[in-house]
C-alpha cells in the first residue's frame, strides 16, 4: 500500500510513519515528490495493517497497490524514473542509443565499432562478453578478456558499458568493468540472478523473457527493485508467437503498455526481435514514434562474417542511416537524442 503524506506534513510525521511501518515488521520506500511524499509500504497483504496508522498525524490517505508489482509500479512512483549510467540518463524525454556488435569478438573489431557508433551519437557500447548461445558448439563469447576490450573501448570512445551477466557467480567480476548489466531474455526468470544484480549498485538492463507475459517481466523487475536497486531499465525483445517469418514477434503495445503500469523507462531490441537486419530500422523508428526511451541495436563492421547474430546486425552505413532518420523522428516529435 502506499501511504500519501499531506503536503503539510512535516519530517517527524513522516519519520513517525517510517518507524511504524518497520514496528510492524514491512519495509519502507520513501518516494518525495515536487509537493508531497509517499510513503511505500512493501510486504505481502500490507494493506491489511492499514488500521495501525490511523492515529498518525500528517497522512492524507492510504492506498492499496491493487497490481502484484509494487516498487515498479506507476501507482508507487508517478513521475518516470531516469536511470544515471555512469552520467548518461535513460529515461524521460531522451532517447538513447546502445549499440555494437551482438559479441565481442576481438579488440579490433570492437574499437572500430565502437569509434564508429559513438561518432554517430551512440551513448552506450553494448556487447557481449558471456554469450547464451542456444547451441552449446556455438560461439559462447571471450568471458574477461572480453570485458577488458570493453573497458578499453570505454576509455578511448567515452561510450558507457552495457553487458549480459549469466551466473550469480559473474555478477561481481563484470559489475568491476560495465557501468550496467545486461539480464538476457534466457534468464529474466532467474531470480538469485535478479537479486544478484539488485546487489550489485550497477543498473540493470532487463529483457523481457521472449515467453513471458508483461505482468511476469515487471514481477521480475521487482526482484532487482526489491533489492534496494532502482536503476532498473525495460527491454522489449520480441516474444514467441505462431509466425516463424520473424525471428521473434516484436510486441510493441509493450512500448505504451508498460508505460501506462510503471515508472520504469523501456528500450527496445529491433534486432532480436526481428532476426533480420533490414527490418531493424523501420521497427527501431516505430519503437521510438511508440514512445521507447531508446533503442538497443547490434552493428558489425562486417556483418557476413560475425560469429553470432550476423543476419540482424546493421553494417556502418545501415547504422547512419537508422541514425539520420531517428534525427528527423526525435526532432518531429519534439524529442531529443541523449
Ligand atoms: C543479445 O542481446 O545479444 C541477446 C542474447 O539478447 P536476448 O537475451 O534478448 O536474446
Ligand atoms: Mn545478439
């Protein structure tokens, strides 16, 4: 539940409200908004204590949160959450880019791509450095030495780093060189994972499970929220419908959807979703005329030879003109690039 402090109230009232909620044994989220403070009340069927805080002085009213998310939800938090990752904001009016090749493969590779995109006014290099291939003989990613090309791009370009963490046990030693983790879609279900990051002070790009339901995926942002982690980004990446025409079925009612349920900003993957680099552009602009707070797209230097994802990665030049014409786009809709 949340309990709506009164515009009047003042700090000892609130700090009143607090120390009850911990003497019953629920947690306390204080949001402080421009004219008055909410006080979040987490735990299960907290709306039945509702009573033991009606001899307090300064509340205005107290609400059940009617959905199953609580911290992630809309009624929680009104305002949009922007993310800080390592000084860029996701979220908002902005729309922000992350992009680069779906691995790192090599330093080389990755430099070229990331000078490429960053000139181009990307602000977050994303690659892969532990890769959740579906085939175990497949490319399964360089593990640190990857992430060291990343930290190394990070230094030479300024791009911030986004990158998938698959074990609890890995959540350490990437947080040391990413400024945020990546949550693949394979694991949105992984809820030690989920903690584990919540843990971990980075923010978190957290993919949708390509089968779960959006309720699901907001439940599982709650994990990483739950943690005391508020740094936590949406990411639609196509879900499994009947069509195989498509790698995956972009759902992009999610776009508008979630931003109607949460405060939490959401990007999209036009990549994975659509399994085919011509039809990244397009969906990538629908996403951002959607409302997305940004895009998350694969480019390769030399796509026809990538070790993984080569079909639905953009070469340069597809990425300049994805980027020319989402200038046009954010302009006409009174938006900016961050
Ligand atoms: C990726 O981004 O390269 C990736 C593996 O994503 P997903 O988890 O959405 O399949
Ligand atoms: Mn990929």
């Amino acid at each position: 539940m949340i309990i709506v402090m009164s515009h009047l109230a003042t700090e000892p009232q609130v700090a009143a409200v607090v120390d009850k909620v911990k003497e019953i044994g629920l947690k306390p989220e204080i949001s402080r908004g421009e004219d008055r403070t909410l006080v979040g009340v987490i735990g299960s069927n907290a709306y039945a204590y509702k009573e033991a805080f009606s001899h307090l002085g300064g509340i205005k009213e107290i609400v059940q949160i009617t959905k199953p998310f609580k911290l992630a939800s809309r009624e929680f938090r009104p305002h949009d959450t922007v993310v800080d990752v390592g000084g860029v904001r996701v979220g908002g009016e902005g729309v922000v880019v992350m992009a680069g090749p779906c691995s790192v493969e090599g330093e080389e590779m990755l430099l070229q791509t990331a000078r490429h995109v960053a000139g181009r006014g990307a602000k977050l290099l994303r690659g892969g450095a532990f890769k959740p291939r579906t085939s175990p003989y497949t490319f399964q990613g360089l593990g640190e030495a990857g992430l060291k090309m990343l930290a190394q791009a990070r230094s030479e370009t300024g791009l911030r780093v986004v990158t998938e963490v698959m074990t609890p046990g890995d959540v350490e030693l990437v947080a040391r060189y990413a400024d945020m983790l990546q949550v693949g879609t394979r694991n949105m279900q992984n809820y030690s994972l989920l903690q584990e990051v919540g843990r971990s002070g980075r923010p978190v790009l957290l993919k949708r499970g390509m089968s779960s339901t959006v309720e699901e995926w907001l439940l599982a942002a709650e994990y990483v929220l739950s943690q005391g982690n508020r740094g936590v980004v949406l990411c639609e990446r196509g879900i499994r419908t009947f069509e195989p025409a498509t790698r995956f079925t972009l759902d992009l009612n999610a776009v508008p959807l979630v931003r109607e349920l949460s405060h939490l900003p959401i990007v999209i993957d036009p990549s994975q979703a659509t399994g085919r680099w011509s039809l990244v552009r397009p969906m990538a602009l629908a996403a951002v005329a959607a409302g997305a707070h940004g895009l998350l797209v694969e480019v390769h230097p030399n796509p026809a030879e990538a070790l993984s994802d080569g079909a639905q990665s953009l070469d340069f030049e597809g990425f300049d003109r994805l980027m020319a014409d989402l200038g046009r786009l954010v302009d006409a809709m009174s938006r900016e690039l961050v």
